[in-house]
C-alpha cells in the first residue's frame, strides 16, 4: 500500500527503533537511482503510515546532544537548555524554539545508522557513467571465501576514505562497482563481528558500534540486507570494550 500510494519503485522495511511507551516501526521508499536521497516513513502500529522529512545537517548535530532512550511519542520536545546552552541560545537568536521533537531525533538517529552502517557486499550495485546507481543484474553473490571477509562490503553512503586512496591504490579497483568505502578501514577496528549461521550457508554481520543492526547475506545467491531493531542509542563505551 505504502508503495503504491507513495509510487515508489520498492519499499524496504528498515527495522524498529524502541521507544519507553511505544515502537516506531521505520519503512524506507525507494527510486530508480539507488544512491539517491531515500525517503523514509514511519508507522506506530504497522497500518497508518507517516513520510518523515529529509535530515538538515542542524537536525543531525542537535539530535547527537540528545541523550537516552526515545519516548514513543513523536510530539513529544527535548528542551535544548538542558541539553546545549549553546545551541539553544542560537536557535532563539534565530527566532526559533530551544526544543528538538522526538521526530526529528528519529530522521536524524535513522540517517546516522544509514550512513555509519548500512552496508551492501560488494558488486551488488553499480554506477553507471552518469553517477546514478542501479542494482546489478549479473549480481551472483559473493563466494563463501569473500563472504567471511569484511573487504566484500561497502557502507551504501556518499564514500570518505575512497578520496584520500593514492593512485596505486585504486589502480585495482573497479571504478563501476568500487565507488564505496569497504568495511576494512571502520574505526574502531573490531567493530563487526561477522558469523556464519546454518552451516555456513548464511554470513551475518552485527555492528557493536550501533547494537541491533543485522545484515545477512547467503553466499552465491543475491539474496541480502540489513535490518535494525534497538533502542536508537549509539554504543560509545565500544571503544574501551574492545
């Protein structure tokens, strides 16, 4: 219904973030372009479902002040004087509210777990000449030996570390589907723990940074994903758990 309401091309279910009272359950539409801006919807009992608007940079660096666990109720306001005195004092300069809605806090903390750890595995999707993505057609999966390593997957985001590679270093890359930052460099290093389940037939990732994001994918067939179901709150003790 999403889907055909919306026209989207496809709709993915993104996962559940937990609130005290109440789950938000998080659905994100999908165009042609796959690298393009995604846009996300969110239901409070699967059925009635909400667009949310895009995430600002501003919505972004507020929503990292706020700390502890979501409400359930998108209404509900953090007050900023508790929070940041700082940015409160800017925000009423600007002739603004010195509150965050509990709204924007879920735009910015999906697109924050979006960009840190959505993942694809390598050669699922390609870009084309003129910089749109699409998925790749002759996409088999990845072996069993190329599934075991974090090498084989890339985050799914605009790519950081691809720029700063010397040209030695991209000389062996695939400029069609080598356009993304793999998994090998993430900071801290050790913060996926990859599995195998079922006898090796499926390889699950877990991110420890973000606690509730699991990615599968069954080697040599296109079947993968990710989903999220956790409380929205990064794990920042990671660093001294490692």
């Amino acid at each position: 219904l999403v889907q055909r309401d919306y026209r989207f091309e496809r709709v993915w279910f993104w996962g559940c973030i937990q609130g005290v009272r109440g789950a938000y359950y998080i659905a994100e539409g999908l165009g042609p372009d796959r690298a393009a801006p995604r846009s996300r919807l969110y239901s409070l009992n699967c059925l009635d479902w909400s667009l949310l608007t895009p995430a600002t940079e501003e919505m972004l660096a507020l929503a990292e002040q706020v700390k502890g666990r979501f409400q359930g109720d998108p209404s509900f306001e953090y007050s900023l004087a508790e929070i940041n005195t700082e940015a409160a004092a800017r925000l009423v300069q600007s002739g603004k509210e010195p509150v965050i809605k509990e709204e924007a806090r879920l735009v910015a903390t999906i697109e924050h777990i979006d960009r840190a750890v959505g993942i694809v595995p390598r050669g699922a999707f390609m870009k084309t000449p003129l910089g749109s993505v699409h998925e790749n057609r002759h996409f088999e999966g990845l072996s069993l030996v190329e599934a075991k390593k974090l090498s084989s997957y890339f985050h799914f985001t605009e790519p950081a570390n691809l720029k700063n590679k010397t040209l030695w270093e991209k000389a062996d890359l695939d400029p069609s589907t080598d356009f993304l930052d793999s998994l090998e460099h993430d900071i801290p290093q050790g913060s996926w723990s990859i599995q195998l389940e079922k006898g090796g037939t499926v390889v699950v990732l877990r991110s420890l940074l973000w606690l509730g994001l699991t990615f599968y994918h069954v080697p040599m067939t296109k079947q993968f994903g990710y989903v999220y179901f956790g409380t929205g709150e990064k794990n920042l003790d990671l660093p001294f758990m490692l």
